[in-house]
C-alpha cells in the first residue's frame, strides 16, 4: 500500500488543478471567435481539443512512468537497459506534438485574436529569443537524456549537480518558464485566440507537472532544497 501511495502523491492536487484549468477554459470559450475557422478540414474546436488532450495524456504518461521507476524500478524489470529508451521514445512522440497541434489550431482560428499583425509578430519573435537560448542551454549543459528525466531510471546520474548554466542561471525551472514559450509564438503570430488559451492552458498545466509530480520526485532523488 505504501508503494501505490508513493506513486499517487501530489495526485489529488493535480486533478483539482487540472479541473480548475477546464473551468478556465470553458469560460474562454465564449470569447468572440473562439471557435472559429477551421484547417485541412477539422475544425478549430476540434485542433483545440486534441491540444489539450495530448497536454494531459503526456503529462499523465509521464507521472506514471517516473513514478514506477522511481518507486518499484517496474518498466526496468519489463524493459532491462531498454527501459529509458522506451519511455523516451513515447514522450518525443507526446513532446513534439505540442507546438504542432497549438500551431495547426493557430492555423485554423487565425486573425481572431484582436491586436495588429506587426505587433504580434513583434511579440512571437521576441519569444523566439529565450526558447533559442533554452535550446542551446540544455544542449551545452544539461543533456536531453537528464531533460526527458532519465535521474528516474539511472541511479548513476543521481550525484550529478544541479544544472546552473547559461538559462538555468536565471531559474532552476527554465524549461518550464521558458520553454513553453514555444507554445506562444504560433498562437501570436497567427493571431489566434484560441492559440493564445491553449498556449496559457500548456504553460499553465506544466507548473502543474511540476508542483505535484516532478517536485517531490526531485526531492527524493536529490534531497529537500534541490527542487528551489
């Protein structure tokens, strides 16, 4: 019992969080235009709804997954040394399409969100600047493998110290505050309202991720002050 407990902590928060970030959206959805357009024949509403479901399926599927790891090495029993692999090859699929489906709905419900081209555009390339930096950042210094989490699964990166580095000097949580910018720019370049909730609702729904599963995961893994 203590092992499913262990695997469900944070958990109950999570789905409160993620029912009030579903009440949100639903009150978004009576901004004018909200639901307009459409793209390659599915509808706006349509492009919004896989948005959000590929959000939660990837998050889910990564607290489970770290989860198990962490607390009862399962997929390592199922998978040996092929174990982070699979894990990580699910979530590249799950990751990438994030800024796909959010710039296919931008596509879709263009020109609804009611400032001018220029200044959207202004806006999506200052974005563009910190995701590039945050790109290069966790290449130079921090390494996907350890960004897709694999600490979880490889006791040998556990005395690895924490990442402070270009970006990660200005926050420990630079993924997280900078890189879901990427979910931003197409939503303003497009000009999208609905671009715009599901990039808020993506950013938004990470710090979730973070508070409930990765949190206290890091905790364990590193020790009390290194989550800060």
């Amino acid at each position: 019992m203590s092992v499913v407990r262990n695997i469900f902590v944070g958990q109950s928060a999570h789905a409160f969080l993620l029912f009030s970030l579903g009440v949100c959206i639903l009150l978004a959805a009576e901004l004018p235009g909200f639901f307009d357009g459409e793209f390659a024949g599915v509808s706006t509403q349509a492009w919004f709804v896989l948005v959000v479901a590929n959000a939660v399926v990837h998050q889910l599927y990564v607290w489970l997954c770290w989860r198990v790891e962490l607390h009862t090495r399962g997929l390592s029993r199922v998978f040996g040394r092929w174990a982070f692999g699979v894990y990580a090859s699910f979530f590249t699929v799950l990751i990438l399409a994030r800024p796909v489906l959010v710039t296919l709905l931008s596509i879709a419900n263009a020109g609804t969100l009611p400032i001018g081209e220029e200044l959207s555009r202004v806006i999506a390339f200052v974005m563009v600047m910190p995701v590039a930096y945050l790109a290069w950042s966790v290449r130079r210094y921090f390494g996907i493998a350890r960004a897709f989490g694999i600490d979880h699964f490889d006791t040998a990166y556990r005395p690895l110290p924490l990442v402070r580095g270009g970006i990660f000097r200005l926050t420990p949580n630079a993924m997280y505050t900078f890189g879901f910018l990427l979910l931003w720019i197409p939503a303003f370049y497009f000009r999208s309202i609905a671009g715009i909730v599901a990039a808020a609702f993506s950013h938004a729904y990470i710090w979730v991720h973070y508070l409930t599963t990765e949190k206290p995961d890091m905790e364990i893994i590193y020790g009390s002050d290194a989550s800060g």
